[in-house]
C-alpha cells in the first residue's frame, strides 16, 4: 500500500512540475489587463488582453487586428492570423509603438478565440475627438464631405468641426465632392496622422436611409452568409430574391441571408411611418466551397478574385517561380478549359525555403496584392495567396508545358481595353489577355525587340496586326486608333541585357506573367536567350542650309548643364555637327542652369550654354551664339535644383538678331508692326497655364533680310495620365488638359504675330509632349499654324519611344505662308538606343529646312531661287552652298 502511494505521489509531483509550474509562469509573464492598462505599458514589455475584434488588415505580410474591451483599443500584429470582426480572443506578446501605433507585436499561436461575441458599440465622433483616446477603435462620423485625396489614396474629409483623414480599405468607395452622411470604421495613426479606416463599403453610407450588405456583392461561397443593414433607426428591411421590386409587404429581414445559388437581393428601408428608401441591389455569385478549389477557381474570369478575403485549403499547384525568399509562383495540375481563368498564382509564405518543381497544397487567404510601383498610380492588383501552411507533397514535379503566345493564345492586337472594364474578354482586350495568364507559365516565340532597355524593362513583341505601322527600325508606331497592346515587357534585371530597336531572338523567352510599376511583365526562368543585331543605325539629316534656305532644329537634350559629364557634352556636339548638318537656329528644351541640380538658387545658365558651344567649335561647327531668360528658381518644374528653360542657339554667320530690350521671368513679350517688343521674351509668362511648367520663349532672327518669329516651348509631361495597363478605363488623361490652356495661349500670341505683322514669318518648335493627333496639338496648330510632323512619312514620324511605342512628342509647326517652302525630317539618332549603346538623349531631333523669299531679292538670288525650285521639281533635292 505504501509503495502503491509513493509511486502514486511521485506521479502527481511529476505532473506538478511538467505542467503546473510553466503554466504558473506563462500566466504570470501573460496577466491579462485591461487594453487601456496595456497601452500604459513601456516598450518591450511581454503583455496581455481580451477584446473583440473590430477589424483585420494584412499589412506588409502580417495582419493587424483591432481589438477593443470596454476601456480602449489596440493593434495585435501577427502573421497569418485568420480573425473574424466580433470573436472575443485573448492576445498576448511585445509591446511595441510602431511609428506611434501602440500595438502587441505577437505570433498566432499566442492569439486565441474566446468565443462569438457581439461587435463593440460604435462610437461617434467629430473629426475634432481624433486622437489617442479613440485610437484603435471602432468609431463613426458623419455627416462628411470628402474635399480632396492625396496621391497615396488619403481622402481629406470635412465636418462641422474641421478635417481629417480617411484612408479607406477599398479602393474607389469614396468620390471627392460627395457628402456622406455617416461613415464608420477603426482609428489608425501613421505618418503623423490620426486615420479613419473603414473596413468595407458597407461602412461608407452615403444616406442613412438606405440598405448596405455585406459583403456588398460579388462571389459569396456557397453557404455563408449576406448581412443586410441600414443605418436609419428604428427602420425595418424588406428584400426580394426574385428580382421584383420591394415595399414593406416585401419579405421582412429577420436576419443573414445563406446563398446558396446566383442571387439577386433587392432591398428598401422602411421607416415607421412606411416611408420607403431607394431600392438597393445587390447581385451575388455563389462559389465553390473553400476546401474544394483549383488555382483556376481562386483567379476567377476577371481582375479581382471572387474569393478575395477567404481563406482557402487544400489549394494544390507545382512550384515554377522562386521570387526571393518570401514568396513564389505556383501553377495548377488540373487546368480546366476556359482560358479566362488562369492556372497560376502568386503566393506569399515568409522564408519558405521551396524550389522549383516542388508540387505542394497550401492554406492561406486569398487577397489582392498591389505589387511595386508608384504611390500614385492607380495600378491593378495582383491575386495573392498569403500561406499560412505549405505542405510539399513531392520534390520533382515536371512543370506544366508554357503557354505560347501566337500559338496557344492570340494576342489582341490593336485594343486595350474598349468597355469601361464592364465585361472579362480576354479574347479582344489586351489588358484582360495578359490578366487570364496571371501567374502562369508563356513562351515568347523569337520576339522582336520594339525598344531601348529602361528601367531593366525590355519590350518586345510577337505579332502585330495586320495594319500596323512600324517605323524604319522595325518599331511600333502608335496612331489614335492602336496603342499596340501587343507590345510586352520583359524584367530583366540583372541580366545586363544591352538591346536597340530591330533587335530580336532567334529562341525563345519564357516565363511568369507579372504585374508591377502600372505594367504587365514578363519575369524570364531558365536560361535567357541571345540577343540579335537587328542592324538598325543612327541617322543622318539630309536636309542642309544654304543661300536661301535657314534650318531649325528642335533637340530636347535632356537636362544640360555646365556639370553634365564630357561624355554626353561631345555627343550632343557632335550630333549637332555630324548629324543635323549645323543648324542655323537650334531650340533647345531641357537647358538647366550653370549647376544643373544642385539646388542653391541658382538660375543662370550661361556657363551651360557656353560648354555647349565650346564643343560644337571643337566638333568642327561654327560658333554658335545663344539667348534665353533665366527663370525664377524653382518656378518651371523638372529636376529639383536644375531649372530647365527653353532657349537657342544661333549662327551669327548666318541670322541675326535684331537689338531690342531682353526679357525677364516675369514680363510678357508683345507684337507689334515692327516685331517683337522684347528680344527674346516670354509668352505671358504669368498665365496660371504656365504653372510649374517652362514658359515659351519667342525670339526675333533675321535671315536674308527677313525677320523670323521662332517660339521654343516645352509643355507640362504627361505624369499623371491614367496608364494604359493601370485600372482605370477608360484612360483619363489628367495631363492634357494644363497642355491644352499652354496651347490656346501660344496659338492666340501667333495669331496675334500674324494680325500685326506684314507677312509674319511663324516657327513653333519644342518637346510639346503630345502626339500629332492629339486636341493639344490641334489647338496649337488652330487656323494659323501648320504642324509639318504631319508630311513625315509614317516610318520616320517618331522622336520618343515609351515602353516600346515608337512616337512623336517633338514638333515644329510653321505659318501658312512657310508650309510650302517648309521640309522637315525626324533625325532618329537617340530613341532607338539606351544610354549605355552612346545615345546622348532620350528624344530625337528634329529638323526643318525652310525657303525664304525675299519681298526684294536681287536678281542672282532670283535667279537662284527659280533653278532651285526647277530642279527640286524635276531631279529631287539638292543643296548648293
């Protein structure tokens, strides 16, 4: 009996130190408290609460969940923690104040479900409460006018008391210039900004009599639930399902609504007195249970993921992209056979050790993930897989065959996108093509390079339509009707691929298509294949000055300056010389001033003009002169510190320019019967069109005894259009419209040239940043102008290339009465190239030849001038000195 006691106590004491005694210690370093008592907390501190969760975002790779008891709110951040807003849970882990964020930094294992609970009253405030105290919490304000959004996506909101920010969790759910008459959501602070967060549309409510559901339409799994709501008190709901129109005799809600097939929902509020609201609806899909699904199904027929925010099992694919250590591309093994939905996906899983060919099944939620690019754009979101388990099933798996493009799938070819994103028709839309195969595996067959390598992003093509123009390298052209969706980029970064346009493959490019920077991409796997000399070569001007004919040049040369590098300073002299054959007047664009972009208020630039002209002399050009006026520091955009300017050089030897008073930054030139009134001027330099962007610059030269009008102009660059691969359709071009008011007041100051003076001669030239087709252009151009970009023949009309489309951006317009005795040729001696193959800029010149008759010529001129036009007429160009 004794012995059967003692082994009996020594087990007991055996349980007592295995279990009791680190149970007593984990409670004792875990006491939970209050969230308020947390908060009070120093940093570092091991810590624990209880609260209700109110709302989970993932945040770079982790989720931060907001949890409330009846004393304040906190963030728990931890990975892969799958959280429903109203379980009660119990947190424990390090306090940590991340950015002045007070949160519990944990792990998922030291966050637990409690039990169901009910969701924490709301409380209301005013944008004046926002603060500590309701950090963290659920709160509700309202009514608000959203008064403008930065380009991060952080809506400035105004109430009776001031402003504040919003920052909401779906993308688009707010419009500047709406009152919302209640909007709720958790309280966040980053960047020296308390922020409301709402979690959903449903917590936007633009009129509180009104039905939201959550979720708010959509794809819905088969069996959970929609929740109806309406913020008017005291209202009951009343639905339909069969697509009739509700009233209060209508179906009452009572609670959740299961879907279980394709539904219709429509909804009204009604008040006590049977006053109806609006009719909402509300369409949902009803999906494959989440235990059950492919890759395919996950990717759905369309640019978000029906299943975006659930959390999936047993999802099983074929490892064919590592992407780092924290996440990799997987394709599926049992593809279906609609192409709209794609076999492959992007998955995270930090530090995931896996390789390629390993077949495993992963558990995870699923999410939209905005890849890298600029906190501006307005990108397309790529459907991820945030792991919380991977299992892999074998080592070796072969991979799927690639899909190949122009074989397998025929690219669109002309279309972007044509319906507003209304439909999913990869078919005919270039940007739902490349979204079908997100993720997936495709061979670029022998691709053709369209393009210099730019931001390690290299673009090809494979086929092209049937119309397409190409320009004399083998380029894409553009025209108003095809911004040639066929073109793609291919990554490759840190391949130190070295390519010019007209260059191909003889094999092919494989790998995943991606999406990052407002672009699909092509990430390449396997070994990259050999580029080939595509033999394409820089230009020579065929055009040259003589005795009765002056040249013009137009050349943007790329921020310039007294510090640019020897290097690009004997490139561009020498295309001067060698290539454009000397012009008499060159209009440069892009001038900065004598420190380039040291930024210490510096604005002359007569030691950058004069490096440039010391290097023509030594090149074997003449020696040039120049004119600009110096703007104000800081006042006309580009590089910070450069102050880029317009200005010209000239050939003394060859015009003149007439002794009036110079301009200044600030004072407009004006015209009168004897010219200009300042020499050079600026074109109403004031004018709010001119806002951070350079002012025209109109000089006076004379050439045979005539006078000449030339007008350099550099107008505001396109950043800030919608991309043409981003996710708004159709495309804003937010830009044009500062282009369009710089265009109206440069045609309305030559009209005003031609109104004054007798037989104004009119040259307009610059880096106009607009195509020849576009309203900008034709405004310039008006009833007065003639753009000569137009008589280019259609192989050499290009001076920019852009993510592999060939373009035109520079231009030189001419009065009426020049155009006849106006040439004109694109010099494509840089577009074509990268910096690394010797081009000197990223834009090509352009050059015009232009007859001057003189009102009094002497008879040999005469004389000269008639056989000149005989044997142009008869036996093509030719040029006498």
């Amino acid at each position: 009996m004794f012995r059967k006691s003692f082994f009996y106590s020594l087990f007991i004491l055996f349980l007592v130190c295995t279990f009791i005694n680190p149970v007593s210690k984990m409670s004792a370093a875990e006491e939970v408290q209050s969230i308020a008592d947390v908060r009070k907390s120093e940093g570092g501190a091991q810590v624990a609460a209880k609260g209700v969760a109110t709302a989970s975002f993932d945040v770079g790779g982790e989720t931060n969940l907001y949890i409330q008891d009846d004393t304040a709110g906190i963030v728990v951040r931890a990975e892969g923690l799958n959280i429903d807003v109203g379980e009660r849970v119990q947190a424990s882990g390090e306090f940590y104040v991340h950015y002045g964020l007070e949160q519990i930094k944990s792990e998922s294992t030291q966050v637990k479900i409690l039990e169901k609970a009910e969701e924490p009253e709301v409380k209301k405030i005013t944008s004046s409460d926002f603060g500590e105290e309701v950090e963290a919490e659920l709160v509700q304000v309202g009514p608000v006018e959203i008064t403008q959004v930065d380009q991060y996506g952080n809506y400035t909101a105004e109430d009776k008391e001031g402003t504040f920010i919003i920052q909401p969790q779906v993308e688009k759910s707010l419009e500047v210039g709406k009152t919302y008459e209640q909007i709720q959501g958790v309280v966040s602070y980053s960047y020296g900004d308390y922020k409301l967060l709402p979690r959903s549309s449903s917590d936007i409510v633009e009129k509180i009599f009104s039905v939201t559901a959550t979720p708010d339409s959509g794809g819905v799994v088969t069996g959970e639930e929609v929740v109806l709501n309406t913020a008017e008190p005291g209202a009951s709901i009343h639905y339909t399902v069969d697509g009739s129109t509700p009233n209060a005799d209508s179906q009452k809600y009572t609670g959740p609504i299961e879907i279980q097939e394709d539904v219709k929902i429509k909804a009204v509020a009604v008040r006590e007195n049977g006053e109806l609201s609006e009719v909402s609806t509300f369409a949902f899909t009803a999906l494959e249970p989440l235990d059950e699904l492919e890759i395919h199904d996950i990717q759905g027929a369309g640019h978000i993921s029906p299943y975006a925010g659930s959390v999936v099992e047993g999802v099983e694919g074929v490892v064919t992209n590592v992407d780092g250590k924290n996440t990799f591309y997987m394709q599926s093994l049992n593809p279906d056979d609609d192409i709209a939905t794609s076999e492959g996906i992007l998955v995270y899983n930090k530090s995931h050790s896996l390789k390629v060919g390993n077949h495993v099944e992963i558990r995870g939620k699923v999410k939209e993930w905005r890849e890298d690019g600029f906190n501006d754009a307005d990108d397309l979101l790529t459907t991820e897989i945030s792991a919380y388990d991977v299992n892999v099933l074998s080592s070796s798996h072969d991979l799927p065959a690639p899909v190949v493009i122009g074989e397998d799938r025929e690219q669109p070819t002309e279309v972007i996108e044509n319906d507003g994103m209304d439909s999913f028709d990869p078919q005919k839309d270039g940007l739902d093509f490349y979204e079908s195969l997100e993720g997936m595996l495709v061979e670029l067959p022998e691709p053709k390079v369209s393009g210099p390598v730019k931001y390690d992003e290299l673009p090809v093509f494979v086929e092209a339509s049937e119309d397409q123009l190409f320009t004399r390298a083998e380029g894409l052209l553009i025209s108003e009707e095809d911004l040639n969706p066929e073109r793609m980029l291919v990554d490759v970064e840190g391949l130190e691929i070295q390519a010019k346009t007209g260059d191909y493959f003889e094999e092919s490019i494989t790998g995943i298509v991606s999406y990052d920077y407002s672009n699909f991409k092509i990430r390449p796997t396997g070994d990259f294949p050999s580029i080939k000399d595509g033999g394409t070569e820089r230009q020579e001007a065929k055009l040259k000055n003589n005795k009765i004919k002056l040249t013009v040049a137009s050349y943007n040369v790329e921020n310039f300056s007294a510090e640019t590098k020897p290097e690009k300073v004997n490139k561009i002299a020498s295309s001067i010389v060698d290539r454009l054959n000397t012009p008499d007047i060159i209009g440069l664009i892009e001038m900065q001033d004598n420190n380039g972009p040291e930024d210490d208020g510096t604005v002359d630039a007569s030691e950058s003009y004069q490096k440039l002209i010391d290097a023509i002399k030594e090149a074997g050009g003449p020696s040039y002169e120049f004119t600009d006026i110096a703007p104000e520091d800081k006042k006309d955009g580009g590089q910070p510190g450069g102050n880029i300017r317009v200005g010209f050089l000239y050939n003394p030897d060859r015009v003149s320019m007439p002794e009036k008073p110079d301009g200044d930054a600030t004072t407009a030139v004006d015209v009168n019967e004897d010219g200009l009134t300042l020499n050079p001027g600026r074109i109403d330099p004031t004018n709010g069109a001119f806002y951070d962007s350079r002012k025209p610059l109109a000089a006076e030269f004379v050439f045979n005894g005539e006078k000449i009008i030339v007008v350099a102009n550099h107008f505001n660059s396109k950043g800030g259009d919608d991309a043409l691969f981003g996710s708004s359709h159709p495309v804003e071009l937010n830009s044009e419209k500062q282009r369009l008011q710089q265009a109206i007041v440069v045609n309305k100051f030559v009209n005003k040239v031609d109104e004054k003076m007798k037989d104004a001669k009119v040259v307009v030239l610059g880096d106009l940043n607009d195509f020849e087709f576009s309203s900008p252009i034709d405004t310039l151009e008006g009833n007065v102008l003639k753009n000569m970009m137009e008589e280019v023949p259609h192989e050499e009309r290009y001076t920019y290339i852009y993510q592999g489309n060939s373009q035109v951006l520079d231009h030189i317009l001419v009065s009426h009465n020049l155009k006849k005795d106006t040439k004109i040729e694109t010099v494509n001696i840089n577009s074509d190239f990268s910096k690394e193959a010797g081009r000197a800029s990223d834009h090509d010149p352009v050059l015009a030849q232009i007859k001057i008759k003189k009102n009094k010529a002497k008879d040999d001129e005469k004389w000269f001038s008639w056989f000149d036009d005989f044997w142009n007429q008869y036996f093509g160009e030719v040029e006498f000195e």
